[in-house]
C-alpha cells in the first residue's frame, strides 16, 4: 500500500504549505522574546510598547495558524486512514479465494482495527509531526544566523551530538523493533490458540502441557520486550545528556559572547528559545524514527501477507452440462488410491456421505479456488464443449455454482440485506421468493424484510438461520450447487424441515451430510461413500448400502 501518495496533490501542498507558515510562526517566538529583553534591559519605552502591542496580535495569528495546520494535519491523517481501508477491503475482498480462506477472519479483522490504527500512530502521525518538526529545526537555525552568526555556530556545534544520534543508533533500533514486533506476533498467535481451544484442552486435562508452551514463548517475548527497551532507555538516557549539554552550552557561550561584547542579552535570552526549537526535533528523533520503522514494519507485512489484486471484473456464468472428475486427489490430502473419478450432471441431485475427515468437502473445493493444488484432471462440461478446469478464471465459476458452506456467516443486518447480500437491483418481491422456496414463507410474513439479524442466533433458530442461508443461495441462482453440512447441530426434527426445502427448491446439487435418513435417501439421484480421501462405493443407495454399513454410516440421524 502506498500510504502518503493515496493523499491528493492538493491537499499534500495545502498542509505542507501551512507546516512552513506554522514553523516560522513557532520560530518567530524568540524574535519577539529578543527585542522584549532589549526593550527591557535598555530602558526603551518606544519598543516596549510597540511589542505591548504586537504579542496579542502574535498570539491571535499563531493559535489560527496552530488550529489550522493542526486540524488539516488530523484531517489528512483521517483521509489516508479511510483510503487504507477502502484499499485493504478491496485487497481481501478480490483476493483469491486460496488466498482468503488461507487465514482466519480474527486475522483479517485485525488489519482492520489495531494494525491500520498501528500505521496511523506509528506512521501517518509521526510523517506529520516529524515534518513539523524539520520544518521548525530549519527555521530556528536560519534565525540564529540571522541573529548571530558566533552564537549560531556554537549552537550547531553543541547540537552535533544530538543530531548524530538518530544514524549511529537507527540500525540497533531497527533490529530490535523488528524481533520484539516478531516475538509479539507469535506471542499472540500461541495465546489465541490457547484461548480459542481452552474447552478441549481442560477437559482433556492438558493444562500443564499447553501452560508450558505459552510460557516458552511469553519467555522468547519478555527477553524481545527486555532488549527492546533497554536499547530504547539507553538511546533516551544519552540523548537527555547530549540536550542538556546544548541547553546549558548555549547559556554558557551567550554568555561568554556578552562578555566579550558580541552578544546582548536579548540574543542569548532568544537563542535560549532557539535551541529548545532545535533541540526538541533532534531529541524527539530517535523515538519517531523507532515508532517510524515500527509503522513501516507493519506495512511491508501487510503488503506482503495481502498483496495488490487486479481491478474487479465480474464472473461470467457458464452454462453448465457436467462436470467430470478423473483421478481427483486435491495435494496435502491423505488418500492411499489414485483419487476419485466420477462424472456429476447439473441436473442430478447426489448424497456424499463419510466419517469426519474423508474428505467429503475438501473434494469439492478446487470447484470454488480454495483449494487450487491437486492432482488429477478436473474437466467442465459447457455446451458440448469440454474445458480443464483450471483454464477457468476462478470467478467465472464462482457465476456458475453455488456453495452453501457449514460456516456460512449472517451479517449484522436486516433479513433483506441477508438474502440480496446488499445488491440494489435486487427487488423485495424476489426476495420474497426466494424466502417462499427456501421455506420461510409464513416466518417472512410475520418478521418482515427488516428484521434485523446476527450470526450469534440471539433473534433466530438453527434450522431459520439456515434456511435464510438457503434463501441466499436460492437468490443468486447458478447451474448447480454445492450444500455442505446443511444441517449440523439441529434437532432430527429441524433438520428434517430444513433438508425438505432443499430438495423440494433446487434441481442440481450436491448435498455433504452426515445424515442417511430415508427421506434423504429416496430423494437423491446418487450416493457417494468417501473414505481416506477415495471414492469407495458410488450409486443408487441399495448399490453402496453394504459399504456405508461396514463403515458405519446407516442411520444417522
């Protein structure tokens, strides 16, 4: 992503334009503070009064130009925030699905929320303020000169230390912001592992063993986190020296300069002003420099982990006939054979039936991109003409088949939205049909359109959050399906209900289930029986009876 070049033209000359005016502004300060002392120390009422006059005036200008600058400054930072989003959004969202499916949504969510609000403090704002601040140092050395030239020299001379700081110590700080960003990362991957899965390891009594791993990294992080800040102390306790050196420094050679009768006191008393204005930039840099790596950091990972895409184009809908699998095996898959070799028809209805971890879903995956690695050829039946699947842009068949997947999610929105997934030349009257066939007809009528909606099944069923799903898919209509584990987690009598609309609104489709009830059976065109990955046994259900009975896969209901 490139940050600061998603800002206009404009808008980066407006706010660049107003830092220089800003700055000077700043550095005009200790002119002021200069002309008040030798009003002062010389006894001159005439100038005394004219800067009586001028300060109000100064202060009114300077806050205007501070609440300006400022607030184009948050405005800007806000306007890159928003063009991130919108940039990452369109990344994950055209990304392959591969890609996608390839990382969990908590990953996804974090680049949303504490990484794009990482970037702007660790690297929108500091761009801001450090270039306030250059602006500032800039200014403040061009006035010491102005003023004089001994004392400038002098306050050049005394801040080299400060200065020389930010290079000598930039690759140091580099490395340990990379470890403990790296350490912090792994840290929290283990944690959430620990977390999301705690059921299963207590009641396994696993505590020890997974308490010790945690604690072997929390230990790799606290030694990153250690180093990281002892580095950082050091660098902040040498830097606080070397200022206080060019602070007291500038008092002591101002104040040789009026002794020898080149320097007034005035002089001395701005470049007193001065040197805070050079020497807050040169001290503050060590520290926004490692919040800049850090900021740079997590952008490189970003672009890395979820890279550019090509411009949105929409899939074009293939009319399918069928489509043929030869010696099928997706790689990383256990499988003992040669694969599965089976032909389904777009206008069959077909039962796929194993035990947890056959391979029943991951069979059909490369169909949809999320699982683009396998062996074997999968060839796709179109008009009398036949293609390899993998000539077929991915989005294409995705226009083509539709998948009702077991995680499928429900967005925190109105049934309407749900169903028409926000497409606005969607109208209500086909929603509503969609609904009818999916079997929520009378549940439509009497929640309505509206009816908001979640995931968490605080304002709906099992068996009415799957026919919503239904009606989703339903709605967006496509050659053939894929419906995955429909029913999972309902009651016998739920998913009776949910499976009928199925059958009774869909004329082509492939049902993964677990479920062999009778209704089921007589309803479906082909059962496939899925063992370790192969295609054991394939046909009518009195064909593949005797193979799904020795592997215990009758009567489930």
């Amino acid at each position: 992503m490139k940050v600061m070049r998603s800002l206009r033209p404009r808008t980066l000359v407006m706010l660049t334009a107003l830092t220089l005016i800003l700055s000077a502004s700043s550095v005009l300060e200790s002119v002021i503070i200069k002309y008040l002392t030798d009003a002062v120390t010389s006894y001159d009422h005439i100038l005394f009064a004219w800067m009586l006059a001028a300060v109000p005036t100064y202060l009114v200008v300077d806050a205007f130009l501070h609440y300006v600058r400022q607030y184009r400054a948050a405005l800007a930072g806000v306007q890159i925030q928003n063009n991130l989003r919108a940039e990452l959004f369109r990344r994950i969202g055209l990304s392959p699905v591969a890609r996608l499916t390839g990382r969990s949504s908590e990953y996804y969510f974090s680049q949303f929320t504490s990484q794009l609000e990482s970037i702007k403090t660790n690297y929108i704002d500091v761009i801001f303020w450090g270039g306030y601040l250059t602006a500032q140092l800039i200014f403040a050395i061009v006035a010491a000169f102005i003023l004089n030239p001994f004392m400038a020299c002098a306050v050049l001379a005394l801040s080299l230390p400060v200065g020389l700081m930010p290079m000598l110590t930039r690759k140091r700080i580099g490395t340990v912001t990379k470890v403990y960003a790296s350490r912090t990362d792994a840290l929290n991957e283990v944690s959430g592992d620990a977390l999301r899965s705690a059921l299963g390891w207590k009641i396994l009594g696993a505590y020890s063993f997974v308490a010790k791993r945690f604690s072997e990294e929390l230990s790799e992080w606290y030694v990153a986190a250690q180093s990281y800040q002892r580095t950082q102390e050091r660098v902040d306790a040498v830097n606080s020296m070397f200022t206080k050196l060019l602070y007291l420094g500038t008092w002591l050679a101002g104040g040789a300069l009026v002794l020898l009768g080149l320097s007034s006191v005035g002089e001395v008393v701005a470049f007193a002003q001065l040197t805070g204005m050079i020497c807050m930039p040169l001290f503050m840099s060590t520290g926004l420099l490692t919040q800049y790596y850090a900021g740079r950091e997590i952008i490189r990972k970003i672009n890395t982990e979820v890279p550019a895409v090509e411009d949105y184009r929409s899939g074009e809908p293939l009319t399918l006939d069928a489509i043929t699998y030869r010696d099928v095996k997706p790689l990383g898959e256990k499988s003992a054979g040669y694969g599965v070799s089976f032909i389904f028809e777009t206008g069959k209805k077909y039962l796929v039936i194993g035990a947890s971890g056959s391979g029943k879903s991951t069979l059909f995956k490369p169909l949809f991109g999320n699982h683009p690695e396998y062996s074997g050829t999968i060839e796709v039946h179109e008009d009398g003409q036949t293609r390899d699947l993998r000539e077929i842009a991915e989005q294409d068949m995705h226009a083509s088949l539709g998948l009702l997947a077991q995680d499928s999610h429900l967005l925190h929105d109105s049934l309407r939205e749900n169903v028409r997934l926000y497409d606005p030349s969607v109208p209500d009257v086909q929603i509503l049909w969609a609904c009818e066939r999916a079997g929520l007809g009378e549940w439509v009528s009497a929640k309505g359109l509206d009816y908001m909606l979640s995931d968490d099944l605080r304002s709906l069923s099992g068996g009415e959050k799957q026919r919503i799903l239904l009606a989703r898919m339903l709605l967006h209509e496509r050659s053939f399906y894929i419906v995955d584990e429909l029913t999972t987690g309902l009651d016998h009598a739920t998913a009776g209900r949910v499976e009928r609309a199925l059958f009774e609104s869909m004329e082509g489709f492939v049902y993964i289930t677990h479920r062999t009830v009778p209704e089921v059976l007589e309803a479906v065109d082909e059962v496939l029986v899925m063992e370790d990955g192969e295609l054991v046994a394939s046909g009518t259900w009195d064909d593949v009876h005797a193979a799904a009975l020795e592997r215990g896969l009758v009567g489930h209901p």
